[in-house]
C-alpha cells in the first residue's frame, strides 16, 4: 500500500513537473499557435469599439508585424495588393477599421510548421472574416512566414493562396 | 435522506405509505421497506435501463460510433453562401461522404467538399468549399456564352436553373486536378469562386 502510494505520488509528482515545464517553457509551435490566436482577437473591432479603442488595435495589430513585413492579397472580385512595411499596413489596418462598423476574424484550420532552425515558421490557416454583421462570410486561405526576431515571433509575409487555380 | 426526514409523524401507516411511494419512485429497496431483489422504478427504467451498467456500456459505444462516423464517414455541414443556389440552399444542414472516393475517383456532376488548408494531423477541415465537378484530370474546360466546353464539345448541364453570359478561354486540368464551379452562375465570372482543385483536396461527395 505503502509502495502504490509512493508510485502515485511520484507519478502525480513528474505530471506537475511536466506540466509546469509546458507552461514555463512553451514549443516555439505553442507560441506561434498563441501568436496567431491572439492576432485574430486583436484585428475583431466591434460596433461599439469607439475610435480610441481602434487606434489602439491599430497599433496592437502592429506590433505583431516586423518592420519590414509584407501582407500579398489576390481576391478574386477584389484584386491583387501588396502592403510593404509597417506603416503601410498600419494606414491600410487605420483606413479599414473607419470605414468599418464591426470587423469578426477567426483562424481556422491552423497548422504552424516551425523550421529546422527554430527561428522561422509557416503557418497555414484559413480566414473566416465578417465584416459589418453580415450575414455573407469571406473565406480565404492564407499563409504565414513568422521569423524569431529580439525573442519575439514577429509576421514577415502574409499571403493568400489560392485554393482553386 | 432530507425527503425522509421531512415525513410526517402523525402516524405510523401514513409513514411507511410515502416511503413505499418514495421508494418505488426512485427504485430503491430499503430495508424497512422491502428485503426482496431490487426492483427498479419507472423513473430509472426510463432514464438509465434496467440495468444501469449495461445502458453506460451502450451509451459509449453509441457515443463513440457516432463521434466516429461524423469524423471520419459522413461530415455534417451547413451551406453558407449562394455559389450553389438553387440545388444547395444558404444554410442547409448536409453531409460528406468522405468514403465516396475510396474506391473511385471523383466524376464529373458530383458536388464535392474541398478543403481549403490544410488541417493538423487527424483534425477535420472546419471550413470547405463546396463545388460541382465539370472538368476532369486532362481536359480543356472552356466558357462560351454561358455554356461550358469540354474539350471543345458543350456540356450538358441540367442542374443549372439560370443562364449567364461567362467568357473564358480553354483551362487545361492538369494531371489530378479538377475543374470546379458552382451552380449559381448570375454573378459575374471573376467573382465566383471556381477552378482547378488538386485531388487531395477533395475531401467527399457531398450526399444529398
């Protein structure tokens, strides 16, 4: 009994240990996951969202970007852009969110493949974004190049793919 | 225990009346009531069997077949958009099934799901798109006034309720691709999403 006891303990000891080191010490695939998740909850602006709360999502939406980031979109109905740089993106992220009542972004489908030298990854989602409380969703496929960079997981490239050709 | 507690005291007939009736509610068998084998009560009976081990052996296995088969046979859905109007209506409730192409590859007239990304490992694709197929691996798929040329001979297209004036030149379907539309053709071409999809990306035949 004695024994039992000694194991369970033991047991239930190295499952604390584990999951403390999860916690304390994520994958860089955990964080990049973190980092996607939290970008689609910084880019949703609600109705209510007065204009100092969106120029704060602006500048949160930002930091997520490295400087010399790039956003590539070819939309069918809307074209081919491409945004270079931060204040790019940040005058394209300020101009939607005015002409915006309510923006709701999720991510789903989310695979993040970190390379070999665990400084860069590519994550694969699909976007699921409505825009003014409509009923119509858009959904696009896209792909993320995130690059460590000052111990951050910053955005290099964004891009839509295509799903049909 | 507290139902018990709260009897009343008048009088020992009247006492050993609510308990009887309480037992036999909850199928229970006391020992100032009943010392004979236990008899379940209809409440029991009706909520978890008469043999209450039995009915959670059930019930995990019925849990896990159909956990199993929404997963990985027959994937519910639900319409949203009109790409495929009228056949598939905005928000109707379907299925995939994701064992249609086991055995064959896909044809042409089947309304198929195609996944957009890729998902992790064993994760079912939360968003598809949902298109008919009009071209096959190693064909020309051509628009010309609205009408769709295979291989430079006209395709007939009963499903359609609707014409339109689409132009496009021929697009060759590589080897494993498909050509995809669908079935609401009012919107102008560059709109409406359609094109090549590889094949794996196709996921199922949509069932209904």
């Amino acid at each position: 009994m004695k024994t039992a006891a000694r194991v369970a303990l033991l047991l239930g000891g190295a499952a604390l240990g584990f999951w403390l080191w999860i916690v304390l010490f994520p994958s860089p695939q955990k964080l990049v996951l973190k980092r996607i998740s939290s970008l689609a909850a910084t880019a949703n602006v609600n109705a209510a969202d007065g204009n100092f709360t969106r120029a704060n999502k602006v500048s949160s939406l930002i930091s997520y970007f490295s400087t010399d980031a790039e956003i590539s979109f070819d939309v069918p109905g809307a074209g081919a852009r491409t945004l270079t740089g931060r204040d790019e993106i940040r005058e394209a992220a300020a101009g939607g969110y005015i002409n915006l009542a309510s923006l709701k972004v999720r991510f789903e489908d989310v695979v993040a493949r970190i390379g070999p030298d665990k400084q860069t990854a590519v994550v694969t989602c699909t976007a699921n974004v409505r825009a003014n409380d409509s009923q119509d969703t858009g959904i696009q496929e896209l792909r993320f190049q995130f690059r460590k960079i000052d111990g951050d997981w910053l955005i290099v490239r964004v891009e839509t793919v295509k799903t049909l050709q | 225990m507290a139902a018990r507690s709260n009897l009343p005291r008048s009088g020992f007939g009247q006492r050993v009346a609510r308990d009887f009736r309480l037992v036999y509610f909850f199928g229970t068998v006391t020992q100032e009531t009943n010392k004979s084998a236990p008899e379940p009560g209809w409440l029991q009976i009706v909520l978890i069997g008469r043999r209450p081990k039995y009915t959670l052996i059930r019930i995990l296995v019925l849990v896990s077949v159909v956990a199993l088969t929404t997963k990985f046979v027959l994937l519910p859905i639900r319409v949203e958009g009109i790409s495929m109007e009228p056949t598939y209506r905005n928000h109707k409730i379907d299925c995939v099934n994701r064992l249609a192409y086991l055995l064959h590859q896909p044809m042409r007239g089947d309304v198929v799901a195609i996944r957009f990304s890729e998902p992790d490992s064993l994760a079912t694709p939360k968003e598809l798109l949902m298109k008919r197929i009009i071209g096959l691996p190693g064909e020309n798929v051509a628009f010309h006034e609205g009408r769709v040329y295979i291989n430079g001979h006209l395709l007939d297209e009963p499903y359609l309720k609707s014409t339109c004036d689409w132009e496009h030149a021929p697009i060759l379907c590589g080897p494993g691709q498909y050509y995809v539309v669908g079935d609401n053709r009012t919107m102008p071409f560059e709109y409406h999403v359609q094109g090549r999809a590889d094949r794996d990306r196709i996921i199922g035949k949509v069932l209904l």
